[in-house]
C-alpha cells in the first residue's frame, strides 16, 4: 500500500534529475517551475522539518539552505542512496507516508514534493491525521504536487496527454492517485488543519494545511 512505485523509482534515480531539469520532453510542463516550487515550499517552512519522498534530495537541499534542520523519509533504496550521499549530514529515513520511525515526537513542519499522489485518498487521509499528531496547533504541511481543479480536469489532461502521445504522462495520470483540489481540501480539513492552495503550473499546485485542532491517529494499514 503506497509503496507499489518503488520500483520505478529505484529504477529512474540516476536519470531522475535529468527528467526535472528538462530531459524528458513528455514531463517539462509537470517539471516547469521546478526550483522555484521547491524554494517556495522550503521557504514555508519554519525550525524541524520532516520530509517525505526525498528522492534525490532537491527540497533537502534548498531547506538545508535556509538552516532548517531536516529528517527525511524515502522508501526506495536507490533514491536514498544518491540523496543520502549529497547531503550526509541529513537523517535520511527508510519509511513511506504511513510507515516511519522518527527520532523525535514533534516536528515544527511537515513538507513533501512530488509525492503524496503515491497514495489512494484513503491513504491521504490517515497520513493528513498522523501528521496531526506529529504538529503542534499553528504548524504547518506545505507539499507541492499534480492536483487538479476536479474530475472532469483530471480527464481532460489524460485525453490530451494521449492525442500528444505523451503515452507515459497519460499512463502515469490515470494508474496513480491524483486527486482534486476539493477533495484533498476534505482530507486535509477532516484532519484538523486550514488549508490554502496556490497554482505553481500546469498540474502542480502548493498547499499549506495548518493545523487549528487536534485529532486521535488511526492506524496505518500494514505495509504490502
Ligand atoms: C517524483 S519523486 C519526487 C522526489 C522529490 N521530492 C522531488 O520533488 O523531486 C517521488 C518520490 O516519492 C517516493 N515515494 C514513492 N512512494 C512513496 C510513499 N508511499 N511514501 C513516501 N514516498 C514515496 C519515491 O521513491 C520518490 O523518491
């Protein structure tokens, strides 16, 4: 659960920066603005941040950059390898949005890129109460990731995906578990945060969900 892209990633981490940076045509508009989401989340971020899905360690950097001190979290391998390796001071955990282990039982911000659509809305929504728990009131989740305006958008840019014949883009659309700017608000607000959007491209919009009451975890479902 949550975890069956890991060997895609495993597979894609030596090219994975190419592809952000433009390398592979069927992804620059995903990929457009990268940096700056990236800086625009870290910039978010206040005092002990726990990243999810470092990958190759883009965001780590930019929040070591601005002196936040950092434990990342990233269930595959060969991501983990190459990001551990760029940033050796930072704790760089295996673990998944559901399943991890921290040093600590409070963290002052929770950030993620690129990512969290790796989970079924279910699955979102038991992550939005852990991270709850892991907050105190006025701290913050700022993720950046492809949401669309609803259902009916989602659709469109599958269909353009394919009569581009971007055939990887439109697979990768309709098998992972892109959600919409509604329901993703209901995930976030049933979990006890505020939650603002801001459009950064094409499919990538940046919200920052603020937590305003507390909430009881639930258990996270078995890893598989
Ligand atoms: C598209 S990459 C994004 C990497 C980086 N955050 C960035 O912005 O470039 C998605 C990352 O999420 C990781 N991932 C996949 N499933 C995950 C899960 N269930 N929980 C946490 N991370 C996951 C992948 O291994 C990969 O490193």
């Amino acid at each position: 659960m949550g975890r069956e892209f890991l060997d895609l990633f495993d597979r894609w981490a030596s090219t994975y920066d190419e592809t952000v940076y433009g390398g592979d045509k069927e992804y620059v508009e995903v990929f457009s603005g990268y940096d700056e989401i990236l800086q625009s989340v870290a910039e978010r971020t206040v005092g002990t941040v726990l990243e999810f899905g470092v990958g190759t360690g883009n965001l780590t950097a930019k929040l070591v950059a601005l002196g936040r001190r950092v434990i990342g979290v990233e269930p595959s391998v060969e991501m983990r390898k190459l990001a551990q390796h760029r940033l050796a001071n930072v704790p760089i955990h295996d673990g998944d949005f559901l399943h991890f282990e921290l040093p600590i039982q409070h963290v002052d911000s929770i950030v993620s890129t690129y990512a969290f659509h790796h989970l079924t809305d279910d699955e979102k929504r038991l992550a939005a109460r852990r991270f709850n728990t892991l907050l105190s009131m006025g701290g913050k989740v700022v993720f950046a990731d492809t949401v669309f305006v609803d259902q009916e958008a989602k659709e469109k840019a599958i269909r353009k995906a394919q009569i581009e014949l971007r055939s990887n883009l439109a697979n990768d659309l309709a098998t992972e578990y892109y959600t919409t700017v509604p329901e993703m608000t209901r995930i976030f607000q049933e979990a006890g945060f505020d939650i603002e959007f801001a459009q950064c491209n094409a499919y990538v919009w940046r919200w920052e969900a603020t937590k305003i009451q507390p909430v009881e975890a639930q258990d996270a479902p078995a890893v598989q």
